[in-house]
C-alpha cells in the first residue's frame, strides 16, 4: 500500500471515529492530493484549532486563496463547526479531513471536478 493509500484509509478511520458516516472517497481523495506532501509531514498533516494564527491561515490560504471564497463571517462559522465537530480533545484533526470537512459544510465541492 503506498503512503497515499495509508493516509486515505486513515482518514476514513478517524471519520467513523468523530461520527461521520457518508465519506466521499473520490472528494477526500482530491482534497488530499491538493494538501500535497503537507499530508506526509507529522506537524504539517494536522490543524491545531486551538491556535489562532492556524485558524486564520487555513482560512486565508485555503477558504480564500484556493477555494475562491470572500472573507465573511460564514467561513468563520463554517471553521468553528467543523473544528467542533472534530472535538476539542481530539489530537488527530488531520488536515485533508479538515478541508474535506469544510468544503462539504461550504458546499464547494464543484472546485474539485
């Protein structure tokens, strides 16, 4: 299995471990190759929601930059939800999930076709 595939079949562990039972593998899968090899590197591969700057980069380089999204107060709702989702003591908000969540919760998923 490459490491490509572990992370996938990670990934989809860890969303029936938070309660999400529709995964999309074909989105999940696009949204792990646009991460690149941040999914590879044991810091980079996670989003700390606990941190502030981290939250506003994800917004900024992935809602705004890469998703094409304006920055209003629905991608900071959006950001919250899904990091609730996650729950707070959970270690293991692995990015592609994150982003894969927010798009689904956006409803961007056509910037992916």
């Amino acid at each position: 299995m490459s490491k490509f595939e572990e992370c996938i079949a990670r990934y989809h562990k860890e969303f029936t471990k938070i309660g999400v039972k529709r995964v999309s593998d074909e989105l999940l899968r696009k949204v792990a190759k646009g991460c690149g090899p941040s999914i590879y590197n044991a810091d980079a591969c996670k989003v700390a929601t606990s941190d502030d700057k981290e939250m506003a980069r994800v917004k900024k380089s992935f809602l705004i930059k890469k998703m094409g999204q304006k920055d209003t107060a629905k991608l900071d709702k959006a950001i919250a939800k899904v990091a609730d989702k996650f729950g707070a003591k959970n270690r293991n908000k692995f990015r592609a999930m994150f982003y894969y969540m927010l798009t689904k919760e956006l409803k961007l998923e056509k910037k992916y076709k």
